[in-house]
C-alpha cells in the first residue's frame, strides 16, 4: 500500500483552505497550522464577499500613485499609508511606483481576468459539489459599479472593450437602467457599469464549509498554533515549529496572508509584502436591501447583500500587521453611502460593531503562487490583496498542480514568488 504524500499549510484563511481542499481532493495528506483559533477572525470572514471577474487591472495602475499622495491629506479618505521609517515599507513603495504602469496593466490583466474567471467556474461547483451544499449563498446576478459623476462613469466605460477582449460581457447604463437592473434599492448616481459574470456570497460560511469538508475528509487543522520557526537541511524544509507541536511533511504551502512575508523572512526569503487594512459593516435590518452587488466607484466602498443583511466595505489602510478601528477611516465609508442610496441615513449604522482585517498587498498587486527556489519542498500562496476570496479556489487548484508537477492551468510566470529575491 503506497503512503500517501504529505503536505502542511501555514494558515487557515480561505487560501490556506483552499489549497488544503484541493490537495485532500488530490490524494494529499493535509494538515493545516492555523494561528488563530477554529473562531479566528481571518481577513477572510469579514471582507465584501465578491468573485469578481471585472477586477482586472492590478493596484499598482497608473494614477494610483497621484490618488494615493492626494488620499493621505484626508483623514476619511479610502486610501492611506502611515508614514514611518521602515525599510520594507519604502523598498515596497518604490517597487510599487516603479510598476504601476501601463505595461504592467496589459500584461497582467489577461492573468487576473483568467484567474477570476476560473475561480467563478470553480464556485459554481463547489456550490454543488460541498457536503453543505450553496450553504454559502453563491448568488449569480452580477456587480453595478455605480458612479456619481459623469467623468468617473466615462473612465469606469472605458473598461469595457478590454473586459469584453479578456472574455467577460460589459454593460455602460445610464440612471434609468441602472434603476431597473437592482429596483430593490433607491439609487443616486450618474448611471452605472454593470458586470454579469460577477457573483457574491458570505464569506465566512463558505470559511465553515470548507474547514467542515476538510475534517470530513481527515485533514488535520492545528488551531492556536503560530510557527515559531523552521528546521532545514539540504535544501529541504524539514520541520515547521509551532508553539503546539512540530509538523514533519514532505510539502510545504505558505498560506499565511499577510504574515506571509514575516513567515518566510525566518527561512531567509525576501517576499516584499504590506498589509492592507479594511473595514466592514454589515447592517442586520437594512432600510433596503438590494439583489447585486456594487461598488460606490468614487467612494471605493463595495456594497453586498448577504441573506437578510447588507454589507459595506472599504479603505485601504497600509499600516502595518494593526487591526486597530481609525474611526474617521470608517465615518469616511458611512457618510458615502447616503450620496448613492438615499434611504439610508447615518444613524442606520450607530450600533452597528465594524470588523477589520488585514489584505496582503503585493507591490505589483499580483499574489505570488508557486515554488520557492531556495527550498525544493517549499510553495507560496499570498499577497492577493482585496481578491483573496476571488481567487482562493483557482490559487488552491494551481498549487496542487504544483505540487503534482503538473503544467498549471494559468502560465504563473509573472506570479512567481521569486520575483523580487
């Protein structure tokens, strides 16, 4: 009888989760090294709930860098970066600067725009395939990028031909449109683009489906357990320390999100990494619910309804592995939300908790999934931003194509982790 290949993964988010499932489904003997407990708080379980298909270009795009310079004057503006003297922070913002070009854009769009669509496809069959079922509420009724202003609706349609090129349909609405496409919720903007392909779901039953599949299927998930470091030995990691026990595989997947780069720095692997951190709302007895979900383009606040809740999104805060709530980052979100959906007022959101969590943002806004070079057991899957849950499934069926030494489905030449060592 053949033993079956072992494999560990650092980290229990839904990239950990679903490079776990992937591999189990594979033949792979898993055991997952979670830091938190089987409650943790990862960034996946508080974040919009989006598969997002539309969201092909990277962050680092041209204008990011003006928008971010002129975002830091306000304090409730969508995006910030706390200044300090850290060295990984300013070599991460000069190779952020350096790609965010038009280049970069065309060259990586055709790999988000096919990773997402995978991972659609892939959510489509998970619906159906899970013990649980659609437990996680897969909804398949598109996205509305709403827009206030006539110009930001202009640059917004300018996307559709290239949408339409990279295989995903694109529609340019104007008020009236927009109105009948979700007539659930009372809108105030300048019209919309609208995104069929793209779904919603809630993030964290799907987290619940995925652990309850794994332990079904006899992967082992070791909560409460930080590594503390790793034993090597001729290229080889041997041996993942935790402060638990000791984990032995002969496959190693760092899944660790945003503490990714602070994991592999201990093996001596530079992995240029921030995190990103965003809030969340999610109002149980909304004065409206809408059936899509959308983006206040201007505000850069992602709007998903989730059963009989609603769920507001947003900021991109690069301050380091801190969860603490800037309150003006989150009054910035609340006040937005009135300007597009006049039947919601302020108060509607004075109860309500808000939930941070942290997104691991690459310079080039591309995740690094693949083989290390410098440890021939060794695999990455991190550093998707605000697309963790939009291409969770895809990363999780690219690394047990990995480590199958099989040809990844999606050329992973521009995702390699390698690429700033």
């Amino acid at each position: 009888m053949t033993t079956p290949r072992s494999v560990a993964i650092v980290g229990g988010g839904v990239i950990g989760l679903c490079c776990a499932y992937y591999l189990m489904q594979d033949g792979w003997q898993v055991t997952v090294v979670e830091r938190g407990n089987r409650d943790h708080d990862a960034c996946s379980l508080g974040n919009a709930g989006m598969i997002v298909p539309s969201h092909f270009v990277p962050l680092a795009a041209p204008g990011m860098v003006s928008y971010g310079l002129k975002a830091m004057l306000s304090p409730e503006s969508p995006f910030y970066i706390r200044p300090r003297l850290n060295a990984d922070l300013i070599r991460w913002g000069l190779l952020f600067c350096k790609t965010a070009n038009a280049a970069h854009v065309d060259a990586a769009a055709p790999v988000l725009a096919a990773m997402n669509l995978a991972s659609r496809a892939s959510y489509e069959n998970l619906a159906q395939t899970l013990k649980d079922g659609n437990f996680f509420g897969l909804t398949r009724r598109g996205l509305l990028m709403l827009c206030k202003d006539k110009t930001v609706l202009e640059h917004e349609a300018t996307l559709i031909p290239r949408a339409k090129q990279l295989g995903m349909d694109a529609q340019l609405l104007n008020p009236e449109e927009t109105a009948k496409a979700d007539p659930a919720i009372q809108m105030d903007v300048a019209g919309s683009v609208y995104f069929p392909l793209d779904c919603h779901l809630n993030p964290s039953r799907f987290v619940q489906s995925l652990t309850a599949e794994l332990e079904r299927g006899g992967a082992k998930i070791l909560w409460n357990s930080p590594v503390t470091g790793f034993s090597t030995d001729d290229g080889k990691i041997q041996c993942i320390h935790t402060t638990q026990e000791d984990v032995e595989a002969q496959e190693i997947v760092i899944a660790a999100g945003s503490w990714s780069a602070e994991t592999v720095s201990a093996l001596g692997l530079r992995m240029p990494m921030q995190a990103g951190k965003g809030y969340s709302i999610t109002v149980d007895a909304p004065a409206q619910l809408p059936e899509l979900c959308s983006i206040l383009t201007e505000a850069r606040v992602a709007v998903t309804p989730m059963g009989s809740t609603l769920r507001f999104a947003g900021t991109m805060e690069v301050t380091g592995l801190d969860l603490s709530i800037n309150q003006r980052r989150v009054y910035g979100i609340l006040k937005s939300i009135p300007q597009y959906f006049p039947a919601f007022q302020a108060q509607d959101f004075s109860s309500e908790p808000v939930w941070s969590g942290l997104r691991p943002c690459s310079p080039d806004g591309l995740p690094y999934i693949g083989r290390s070079a410098r440890f021939s057991n060794l695999s990455i899957a991190a550093g998707h931003a605000m697309m963790g849950l939009s291409l969770a499934p895809i990363t999780g069926r690219l690394i047990s194509q990995v480590l199958a030494n099989q040809k990844p489905e999606i050329d992973l030449s521009l995702l390699h982790p390698d690429r700033y060592a």
